[in-house]
C-alpha cells in the first residue's frame, strides 16, 4: 500500500495469574490478528512487583520486538482489545494481579505526549523487568532522544528482583 510506513516496536507482556507463560504465549500468538507482527521475543523472567501494588504474586515477564503499520495510538487500542480477548478484566484493582498486561514501550522514532499514552513509555527507563528483556533482544537499543537502555540499566539499584525463567516465547509460524 503506497504511502503506508512500517515501524518497528517494542511491547512489554506481563503475567501473574494462572499459567502466566501460556498467558504470554497467547498474547505473541494474537499479536498477528491485531495487525502486528513479532519479529523476535525475549526470555522470560520471574519478576518481583513493583510500584502501587506490591502485595501481589510474582509477573513473569517479556519483550517483543514487533513490526506494525499502526499509529501509535491504534497500536494501543490493538494490544488494549487483546488484553480483553485474552481475559484481562477492566475492574479490579490498578495495577493489580491480571492475567495479561501489554505495554507498548517503543514504536520507531516516535515521541507522543498523549492523555491516553506516553512514547518512549514513562517508565521504560526506570523498571529492570523491562529493561533486561528488552536489552536482551537489542543491547544498542536506545530512546528516541539518544538515551541508551543499557545505561539506564546501569544505574538502577538491584532491589527490583528480576530472575530469568525460561526460553523466549515461540514466535507464531508465517
């Protein structure tokens, strides 16, 4: 489709009810449905909560890198209504247990101030659950503005637990 650009992106998955893996995987799996495509995912990692809500189980979390010609915020609509489709419920307490939680973390070079969604996500930076999964995919993997994952890594304190727990998800057959 002429005049139609692709980006490449970086989603956050997050679990920690019921069989969180198999959680995860059937998130990478619908990805393709919402018009995104994985190109690579990370490990998984046992991660301690953080935040609002510490009195919670453990998340297992991962990266995908992804290739979409959405805009930003159809992109967020996308992985919000697979949250839903994947048993995530909209009550319940924020930021509390759920069975899915996908974050859009990167798309390209885009840097949006929205009141629905920030770009590079606010807390990318700051959240080792995040960084080490998504350093494993790209370790030159930078924000918009020239600031590097890894550096940012670097100077986090190591009281946020972050385990590796297993093998990268399975990309979905072409």
């Amino acid at each position: 489709m002429p005049g139609v650009s692709t980006r490449i992106g970086l989603l956050g998955l997050g679990s920690n009810v019921g069989d969180r893996r198999a959680h995860l995987q059937a998130a990478v799996e619908a990805l393709a449905g919402a018009g995104v495509r994985p190109l690579a995912c990370s490990s998984t990692y046992d991660t301690d909560p953080v935040g609002e809500v510490l009195d919670q189980p453990s998340f297992l979390n991962a990266c995908v890198r992804v290739q979409t010609e959405l805009e930003a915020l159809d992109l967020l609509d996308a992985v919000k209504a697979l949250e839903r489709e994947l048993g995530r419920r909209e009550s319940g307490v924020r930021r509390g247990p759920r069975a899915i939680d996908v974050d859009v973390l990167l798309l390209g070079d885009v840097q949006l101030h929205d009141e629905r969604m920030t770009l590079p996500h606010e807390q990318l930076l700051s959240r080792r659950f995040v960084l080490i999964p998504a350093l494993e995919l790209d370790f030159a993997c930078a924000v918009p503005d020239g600031r590097r994952l890894a550096d940012a890594l670097a100077v986090l304190g190591l009281a946020e637990g972050v385990r590796w727990a297993g093998p990268p998800l399975d990309l979905p057959a072409a």
